[in-house]
C-alpha cells in the first residue's frame, strides 16, 4: 500500500492547478515524506523476514503454523508468550492468562451474565481473536464451530471469542506432545 500511496500522493500534486502560498516547499516536503515512508515499509519487510527465519528455527514452528489461521506473527506471539506451554498446568489456565473466559459482573446482591473480561494478557488476546477472526473462512470445523454458537444465540464477538477460546485447549492440547518428542 506504501507504494501506491506514494504514487497517488505524487498524481494528485500533478494535477494541482491552483498555486497557494506555501506550494512550492511540498516540492520539498513530500518527497521526503515519500522517501520516509518507502524506508519505513522496507524496514518492516526486512524485520519480517527476519522474524520468520527466526521462527522457522523454532522446535514449535510446524506445529504452531499448522493451526489455520496462525501465520508468522501469530505464531511469534505464541512463542513469546506461552513458550512451550509448560507454565500452564491446564487450558483453562491459559485461557485465562489470555484473558478469554468468560466473568460475570456482580455488585452486592445483583448478578450480570458472563461477558468477555478487561484483563488478560493483551497481545495473546488479541492474537487468538484475530487468529479465531482468520480461520473461519479457512478452516470448516471453526467455521462449523462459530456458526453453532451463533445459532445458540451468542453475538458475532462472544462466538469468536468461545472460538478463540476453543483454539487455546487445541492449542495446549498439541503443545506437551511437540515438547515430548523433541
């Protein structure tokens, strides 16, 4: 998008017909914008390559990346932030750290149903709802899954995230295998 942002960005200034005070400095400015912004996204591509050789190093990595929906940011996250799973004495306990299952709301004697809590780790939240979000399209049984739970009622973001939820047990489920046989 880098570059055709550039490329609209110089279009629009060609086509600029009326001259205000101050146009001829984005003769300046822009390109330099421009050139910023080019390095920006081949810095990123360079740290991603990177990251993804990093990866493949990785005992887990076959393991994690066969989860559909998991790709290599996913995956780093993963590795970051579970490791090897072994901190964790059951899914739930994962599920938690991650900040995926479900709390209830209570204050004094009244009680409110169970919602999606605040707390949580934060990138692992968010890398099993995008990675839960990714994999309905590619993987028929999540889809399944996500179509049965809105089917018993649960809004768009409550099915993703029992999806997300059910990604995590899979998840730790495959873990003490790959640990064990390494």
């Amino acid at each position: 998008m880098a570059g055709w942002l550039v490329d609209e960005v110089f279009d629009a200034l060609d086509e600029q017909t009326v001259v205000v005070p101050g146009t001829g400095t984005l003769d300046i400015v822009i390109p330099s914008l421009a050139a910023s912004l080019a390095a920006v996204h081949d810095q990123r591509r360079a740290l991603e390559a990177q990251m993804s050789t990093l990866l493949e190093a990785h005992p887990l990595h076959p393991v994690l990346t066969s989860m559909p929906g998991v790709g290599v940011r996913t995956a780093a996250v993963l590795l970051v932030t579970v490791g090897d799973g072994t901190s964790f004495p059951s899914a739930a306990h994962l599920a938690s750290y991650a900040g995926i299952t479900p709390t209830t709301k209570s204050s004094g004697t009244s009680i409110h149903g169970k919602h999606a809590p605040r707390d949580g780790n934060r990138q692992l939240k968010r890398a099993m709802f995008l990675s839960a979000f990714a994999c309905m399209n590619a993987d028929p049984t999540s889809r399944t899954y996500y179509d049965r739970q809105r089917a018993h009622g649960k809004t768009h973001t409550q099915a993703l995230l029992r999806l997300a939820r059910q990604r995590i047990s899979v998840l730790f489920a495959m873990l003490p295998t790959i640990t064990l046989a390494a």
